[in-house]
C-alpha cells in the first residue's frame, strides 16, 4: 500500500517501488523524508538561490511540487550557511515545508569554468560577485550542505564538459570517486540522505566504471551527472538507456539537469526517478509558456487577439482565469506578473507530465500512453 501524505510518520529516508511497467523498466514509487514525501517518478523545481524565481512558496505549492532543489555555492556566496543554520536550516529560511535536496556546487565546477582552478584537493573560484577567492571542496561542500539541512544532498562532482577528450574525462571521474570518498567520510548519515553523482561524458566504458565505482559506496540514491552540457538529446538518451540499469534497482535514481517532456518520458521509460531543471521558469521569465509538449512565445502577434486558455487542461491561474491575449499584453509590457504566470504554468505541466507518467505505471498503461518510441512528442498524449 502506497502511504498517503496524511498518515506519514517516519522520519527515515526511505525509497519504495509500488509498480513496475511490465514492457519497459518504468517504475513509481515514493520517496520517504522528515519532512514529507515524494512520490516518484517526479520533476524537481529549482530554487537555486533558495527561491524559485519570482514565485512564493504558497504559490509554488499550489502547483504540486513535492520536492525543491537549492545551490550549496550560491548560497555559500549569499547569504552564508551559517545565517540559514541560524535561521533553523533552509526550510525555515525559505518558508518551504516540504523535502528539499541541495546540489553540492559540481555544476558550478563546469559552468564557471572561466573563472576557477580545479585540482585533486578541490576548486578555487574567483567569486562572480566581489572577485574574492572561494575555495570549494569536498569536505566543506559537505560541511556547507549539512549546515543547510536539505533531506538529500548531492556528493561534490567534477562536471567535464562535452566536448571534453576522453583523458580529460577520465581524470575527472577520477576525481568524482576520489572526492565521492571524502564526501562520505565527513557527511552525516543520521539526519540526511547523500547521493552519489555518475560522470563519465559520452564515453560508455568511462560512464560504466563510474557507475560501478559510484554505487559500490551504497548510497541511499544515485544520480547521472554530466548530461545536457551541450550534447544531442540523441546522445543523452544514449547515456540514460546505458547507464540507468546499472543503478541498483532498490535505490532512486536522478538525473540531473532534464526538464523537457520527451526526455523525461524516454529516462522514465529507462527506469529514472527524479529530475530537476531551470528551463520551465527561465523560459517563464523571457515570456516563453511551455503548452504540451510546444514551446510558445507570447510575444508573437498572433496571441493578441487570442481570448482563450493557454492551455484548457491546465489547473494553474493564468489557465484558469486568463487568456492568452491577457499573457501576451502582460509580456509585451513587461509586467512582473506575466513572468511569475508563465513560471507557474511552466512548472504545473512538468510535475503533472511526471505525475501522470506516475499514473501511468500504476495503471498499467505506461507503454500504451507514455510509448516514446511510438511517438517523437509527449504532446500527443493524454495527460
């Protein structure tokens, strides 16, 4: 029996799978954690500040959200872990009630690739604030993460990026096991989760070392690392169908970085449980709405006459009240509050994609509804 958010006591991290998709590796499941649970599979909103930008946390839970991914660097940077510990750790400091995990500050290892150093002992940054020096490793990552108090934190990981040779992306997975060892030995076990990070870039050999080498630690979960850093989606689906049966069966597994309904619906197909993404409010915040599987510009004329819903099926306030005529004025003249609807839509039809690919499983029409080989896009189905 699949408990129900009213009757939930424990507070043990804890992962169950209640079905099985019998024609592909699908699965759904939930995850339990202190402060609630998540139900799997599921797509993570990013508040990588510790805010989902422009959005309130009453606002964010109207759409759903079971679970909230924050930034260990950025929040080092500002304000500092020690005023979130002081605060009662980052849930109390954000007003969220519900679980969160928190990204160990690896990703920022690739994407602030101009301005760091990356060693065997761990990453020096030039701060993008103040120039400053920041010293990140895998230890005070750890530190950092559980002075944040997050249900999951993520091990400290070397993010290479695609075009990087195959040397160079074995050094770093190198480095990620190296680091994942020292993670563990400074993280506490007793109050949150640590997941490990596979790296590996697009060499399948390297990516099966590192999966071997990731969940010989047994983890409570794992995670694939590295994609969507600038590689085909062909070449993604590559990874995930690779590495994914690789993770054990009985833990969650995350891929990180993924937010649109055709890679989802194919990782799910493969057997991931989580993901997360800053596409659906950055595309939010440029007047982009995200309908079905399309991505629709709002500032195109041809909305400016257009009185009906965004999208009919859709349960968030700008499709429940507002048209699409009312959104294109809002982007056109660039109101605050025509970024916050679009952020919400956006966000609403990524946790209900999971959520009825959740469904689906239990249902057991997954293959008949979700098949991403029988159709290129999600948005032909019923969801």
């Amino acid at each position: 029996m699949v408990p129900t958010i009213e009757n939930y006591q424990s507070s043990l991290f804890d992962f169950k799978i209640s079905t099985f998709c019998p024609n592909t590796r699908a699965r759904c499941g939930y995850l339990q954690t202190s402060h609630g649970l998540v139900y799997t599979p599921q797509f993570m909103p990013v508040g990588t500040a510790a805010t989902v930008k422009g959005i309130t946390t009453d606002q964010l839970a109207a759409t759903k959200a079971q679970i909230v991914l924050s930034n260990t660097f950025h929040l080092h940077l500002q304000p500092g872990e020690k005023i979130i510990a002081e605060a009662g750790g980052l849930h109390h400091f954000m007003g969220w009630k519900g679980p969160m995990l928190t990204d160990s500050g690896g990703f920022q290892v690739f994407s602030l690739n101009n301005i760091n150093t990356i060693s065997d002992h761990g990453v020096i940054f030039q701060s993008p604030r103040d120039g400053s020096r920041i010293e990140l490793t895998p230890e005070k990552a750890m530190r950092i993460q559980i002075a944040l108090g997050a249900d999951i934190a993520m091990a400290f990981d070397q993010c290479p990026p695609h075009s990087a040779n195959e040397q160079d992306v074995q050094i770093a997975c190198k480095r990620t096991h190296h680091w994942l060892e020292r993670c563990i030995k400074v993280h506490n076990p007793e109050h949150q989760a640590l997941f490990g990070i596979v790296q590996g870039g697009c060499f399948l050999h390297l990516r099966a070392e590192s999966a071997k080498a990731v969940t010989d630690f047994n983890l409570p979960g794992n995670a694939i690392g590295g994609v969507s850093v600038g590689e085909s989606t062909e070449e993604i689906h590559r990874i995930v169908r690779h590495v994914t049966p690789m993770l054990p069966e009985g833990k969650p597994r995350y891929l990180m970085g993924i937010g649109t309904l055709q890679e989802m619906n194919i990782a799910v197909a493969s057997g991931i449980d989580l993901f997360d993404c800053v596409l659906p409010t950055r595309l939010g915040r440029h007047g982009t709405a995200l309908v079905r599987g399309e991505s629709w510009n709002l500032r195109n004329s041809r909305f400016r006459q257009d009185y009906t819903p965004l999208d009919s099926t859709c349960p968030c306030p700008g499709c429940k009240q507002l048209s699409r005529a009312y959104l294109h004025h809002l982007v056109r003249s660039e109101e605050l509050l025509g970024i916050t609807l679009l952020s919400l839509h956006n966000l609403t039809q990524l946790i209900r994609f999971t959520t009825s690919m959740g469904q689906a499983i239990r249902d057991g029409c997954f293959s008949e509804n979700f098949a991403p080989w029988e159709n290129a896009s999600p948005a032909a189905h019923t969801w």
